[in-house]
C-alpha cells in the first residue's frame, strides 16, 4: 500500500502514516480491482462502505426508466465515492458507479468509520472530519452542476461550464474530463444537438476545440 500517496488524499489527510495504518485495519479495508466498462454499484443496491480510487477513474451516472443517462460527475484517483449513501441505513442507491477506465479501489466500512473504537483511535475523529469535509465540497459541486443546467439552451449551458472551467483553471484552455458522449450526458443534452451546436459556436468564434481541450475566445 502507497501509504504516501493516501496521506495526500482528502480522506486520509491530516493523518500519519502510522496512523493510516491503523486506521485501515480498523475499518475492515479491502483493495478491489474493476475492468472498464463494469459496474462497481448499480441503482438498488444497498452500500456500507465507502470506497477511495487508488486508481482509474469512475462515472456516478443516473438511468431513468426510459433508459436516458445522466452522469452526475466523475471520481478519480484520490477521491471517494457512495459515502452519501454508506451514511444512511439501508437507502437503496438511486445512481450507478460505472468503471471508466481499468479502476483500483480501497473499500473501507462506514459503520466502523462513525462508530468510535473502544480505544478512542485520535484517526477516527480526524476521518470524520475530512468525511464531512468532502461532503460539504461534493453537495457544492452538485449546485454548480445545477447552474449549468439552468439555461433552457445547449449554447448556454456549454458556455456556463466551460466558463466555470476556466476560471478554476485560471487560463482559457481548458480540458474537461468527459468524452462528447459523457459530456452530453453531463450537460443534460442529445449528443447529436451538443455537437451540432459545438460546431456553430466554432464557426461563430465563441471557442475553438478538438476532443476534450477547449479554449474560449
């Protein structure tokens, strides 16, 4: 285990390794392996652990029951995902975990994460303060993800997020992590109207791009 990688993770930050250690045999921590394409939770299942990509990368993805999807966000290396869920008393998920990319994952019990052990570990408050942390950041990105829905437009929509990019990137090339398909899915919008409308906004000189590197104009 990459004991200096986890230190820099929001999970595990403010922990030492001895106590990273510690702490991972205490909550039942197992590493699993994914292939792309599979799914690591689907909608229905009931979940009880968190889980921190050592590496590869994860989609949240919601179908309805028509079969249309939208992809809520993404999870990368470093980050956790289903912890929302874990929290709660057999809530059945409502999105999917689908595989990105070939994906290593270190799944870790939430149960044991709340329930402080009868030692008093110091790393089971410092965990539950990053948990909380990372669960005030993720309901921010949920909001951002609703003001770049909230234009009726494809046009508008496109440039609230590329412009949401650019300001946290700090420069005007910009890079999403999506391929056309998931940023369709992302965005709320038909793949076929996003690259139609991509194309028109190309010609209109708003930006210029090829595959996932924007820059604005």
């Amino acid at each position: 285990m990459d004991f200096a990688f986890l230190a820099k993770t929001p999970f595990f930050r403010t922990l030492r390794t001895e106590e990273i250690k510690s702490a991972l045999t205490c909550l039942g921590a197992v590493t699993r392996h994914f292939e792309k394409g599979s799914y690591i939770h689907r909608a229905g299942d009931k979940v009880h652990t968190v889980s921190l990509i050592l590496k590869g990368c994860v989609n949240i993805a919601y179908d309805d029951i028509w079969g249309n999807r939208t992809i809520l966000g993404q999870a990368h290396s470093g980050e956790i995902f289903a912890e929302a869920y874990a929290c709660m008393d057999d809530e059945p998920l409502l999105i999917s975990v689908e595989v990105a990319e070939d994906t290593e994952v270190l799944m870790m019990d939430m149960h044991k994460i709340l329930t402080i052990c009868p030692s008093n570990c110091s790393h089971h408050h410092k965990l539950v303060e990053n948990l909380l942390t990372i669960l005030a950041r993720k309901n921010l990105g949920l909001s951002r993800r609703m003001v770049y829905t909230a234009s009726k437009s494809i046009r508008g929509r496109v440039l609230s997020y590329l412009s949401f990019l650019a300001d946290k990137q700090g420069k005007k090339q910009v890079s999403i992590p999506f391929d056309r398909q998931e940023m369709a899915d992302y965005l709320g919008v038909d793949r076929s109207a996003l690259s139609a409308e991509l194309s028109r906004m190309q010609k209109d000189g708003l930006i210029a791009y090829k595959k996932n590197h924007f820059t604005l104009f």
